[in-house]
C-alpha cells in the first residue's frame, strides 16, 4: 500500500512513512485507498490482537515489517481494553476504557505500536533516529515510555510548560538518557508549529534524522482504529446493532482514527467529537470556514489546541463540504466538565478524568430519542488520577494511584527550559543528546 502527501503528489511506502513521520512537503501521509471490510471477514476473530491483524495487513502487504506484524500487535495490545456498561435509564451505554497502558492513556497504544515498528526499521540503520513530539500532556509520556532505553533511538519531548498537570509534568520529565523534556515557553500549538518547522529544515534534519510520534505519524492513526473496530464488533454481536460513538478530541487524531474505521465498513454509526472551550472544530462544521486560533487553556489540558494537525488530513480526504455529514461536535464548557465529573461520580459511582468529561456531558445533552433508539460508547481516554488537583476536590475523595502511574512519580526528574523557535531548540538538541551519541546508536 502506498501512502500520499495531503498536500501533493508525494508517495511513501508504509515503511518510509513511518520513518519520515511527515512529507518533504509539510504535509502528513494518508492511505491512497483504504481497504474495505465486512463483520463476516472477522467471523472468526474473538480478540482485539486477532481483529488487529486482520485490519492491518492491508496497510502491511509490501513492508518489511510484514513478518513481525503479529508481535507488533501483541506489544501494542498487552494490556485490557474493557468495554463498561453504565446504567443509565434510556438506552444502552457503554465506557470503552483506554487508559490501562503504562502511563494510563489512550497514547499509549498509538506509541506502542509506532515504537514497535520504528525501533525494528531502525535495526538498519547506523545513525541514529531522533522522535519529535509535541504534549499538551498525555502523548509525551506515553511516547518517552514507549520510546525509553530503545537502542537507535533518540526522544525530543516538547511540552507547553506550566500548562500540563504536575503529574503529568513528572510523566514527562523522568526518562532515561535517550529522552530529552523540553519546557517551552509557550502553548501546545507553538510547541506543534516547533515540531513541524524543524522537520522542515533541511540543514536540522540532516543533522538529527527526524521522526514524530505525534498524530501527525500515520503510525499512531493505524492501531487506533483497532479499538474502534473490536468494540464496534462486539456491540454488533451482542445486539445485532452498529454502536455510536463520543471520542474527546483535542489534536483530532483519535477522532480521525474513528472516522477511518467506520470508512473502512466496521459496524460504527454516528461520530460525535468532544472539544472543551477550543471549539475551532464545532466552528469549522458549523461554518464551513477552518480558522485556526491561539488555544485556551481548560481544565481539559491535553484538548487545548488551537490548531488540530488532523484537520488537514480530513479536509483532504473528506472535503470541506462533506465533513458535517459525517461528524458532529459539541463544545464543553469549564463549568460543565466540572459538573460532569460531579454528576457521573453520583451516578456512577467512579470518577472520571476532565477529557472523558467532556464525551459523557455530551451524551447527557442528547435528547431522549438518540438516547433511546442508538446505542453509544463513550471514549475514555485517560485515568482521572493524573488530573488529581483537578477531580480529587470536585469528588471529595482521594484517587488511588495506579501501579504504573506511582512507580513513575517516584523516579527523578530532568528538563530543559527552551523559547519557542527553532535556534533555541536546536541548542538544546545538540546539548542534550551530545554525550548519548553512541549509547542513542546502541553502542554501548
């Protein structure tokens, strides 16, 4: 299968896809077609591990990674995916928990799997890979984690700093030699505008041999859609009915991934997208206009983006015009998510994180007749621990930890602090990775 720029002719193999992690162009790669499925192809597939391979292969024919696809998948998925019934009094709704990976996010399985087939592409290589990526919180821990102590491979983490939670900071910030935490100065869009600008410099390029382990690597797009598709199947199995969905979205990507999933002929029906106060998205669909803005900062953290990358691949594969038939968007309010976390802790009995707040506000706000007649699944895409300061006093009550999270708060910390532009990041660079040359190149 081949892979194309969203913003010209430019043509990549899935392997050099991965590696480049964007176009020459500043474009992000998409499928030039996708594969199309049917429930009956995963007849005989019970697990999300049997269900990934059969949705993978397509994207695989071709790639040297073919023969170890099968081990990728059981890396990325060695951890529970459950799929929650809540009781509520309309209709049937389920909490599709993705936060049982070692840093308690839904990111971990994106940079899972792209560390999985990144550090085997890298087996081949004699210089090592340096893996950019921008946080507004939950990516950066889960790519440094992903990424920590692989031979051949470097980490440059970017992290607005002051606008992540504190343990999400020390998530950030308590890696091996290979990771580099960089506090910028500045928003998630400014660190994702640093990210891109450098991997569109030809003299920084060469110099550090980029990749990016944000949703701008259609590595990290690829195994989300496997959530999708297993609990969409399982729905349909249990009831005979094609499930609905509400995914918080921030950057878009696991939106996107939802989006392709249901493309691609799994059982999924309607796709509703959670923002907080960045409502460029619901505006986008509303008005037919995209007009990026600086973002604002929210109890929601890691959805503070003004800018989100994979608008530019849904415009390019849907079209501006068709976009608000196929999605939907609800913008949440500070105020809601606060009376979200309140209201689900009463009525559930559980606590929720600010982002998946958002997704169960906008399930409550539909009317009684898409409650009844649809089934939905709420994305869940983050353990409310790493948001203490924020769930801990609208719940009255301390979360407990868990055993991944409270071994990683127990490591030291390291960061650089760095101003938002590409001098500044490039010192840091050549600083911070000078003295682990050989051991980044597996020579140790």
């Amino acid at each position: 299968m081949e892979f194309v720029s969203t913003r010209g002719g430019e043509k990549a193999s899935l392997d050099q896809a991965l590696a480049a992690g964007m176009a020459k162009d500043g474009g992000l790669f998409v499928p030039e077609a996708l594969p199309l499925f049917a429930a009956g192809d995963f007849e005989r597939a019970s697990s999300v591990p049997e269900i990934a391979t059969i949705m993978l292969t397509p994207f695989f024919e071709g790639s040297a990674l073919l023969p170890d696809l099968e081990r990728i998948i059981s890396e990325t998925f060695s951890f529970p995916i459950p799929l929650t019934r809540l009781p509520v009094p309309v209709g049937n709704l389920h909490l599709l928990e993705l936060f049982h990976g070692p840093t308690a996010a839904f990111k971990d399985i994106g940079a899972g799997f792209l560390a999985a087939c990144l550090s085997r592409l890298q087996k081949r290589e004699s210089e090592p890979l340096t893996i950019l990526v921008a946080t507004s919180g939950d990516t950066g821990g889960a790519v440094a984690a992903a990424f920590n102590e692989r031979p051949g491979m470097r980490v440059a983490v970017l992290f607005p700093d002051g606008r992540v939670s504190e343990r999400q900071a020390r998530q950030l910030t308590c890696w091996g030699d290979n990771v580099l935490s960089l506090a910028v100065q500045g928003s998630f869009d400014d660190c994702q505008a640093l990210v891109k600008a450098a991997m569109a410099s030809p003299a920084l390029q060469s110099r550090h041999r980029f990749s990016s382990a944000n949703s701008i690597n259609i590595g990290r797009l690829l195994p989300q859609c496997i959530y999708y598709g297993s609990s969409s199947l399982a729905q349909l199995r249990e009831n005979g009915r094609k499930p609905s969905f509400i995914v918080p979205s921030g950057n878009l990507g696991n939106g996107l991934a939802l989006i392709l999933a249901r493309k691609m002929g799994l059982p999924i029906g309607d796709v509703i997208l959670a923002t907080n106060a960045n409502r460029v998205i619901g505006d986008y669909l509303d008005t037919g206009e995209w007009l990026p803005a600086d973002s604002i900062r929210t109890l929601a953290s890691a959805m503070d983006v003004g800018n989100p990358s994979n608008m530019e691949r849904l415009r390019t594969l849907f079209g501006d015009t068709d976009l608000a038939t196929i999605v939907r968007a609800v913008s949440v309010t500070d105020d809601r998510i606060a009376r979200e976390i309140r209201a689900h802790r009463s009525r559930f009995g559980a606590a929720i994180c600010p982002h998946t707040a958002t997704a169960c506000y906008a399930y409550r706000e539909l009317d009684d007749k898409e409650r009844r007649m649809k089934d939905w699944i709420v994305v869940a895409t983050a353990h409310p621990a790493k948001f203490e300061q924020i769930v801990e006093p609208l719940t009255g009550e301390r979360l407990p930890l868990p055993d991944s999270l409270k071994e990683m708060l127990e490591r030291p910390v390291r960061s650089v602090s760095i101003e938002p532009n590409l001098p500044s990041f490039d010192t840091a660079l050549r600083s911070g990775f000078l003295l682990d040359d050989s051991r980044a190149a597996g020579h140790k």
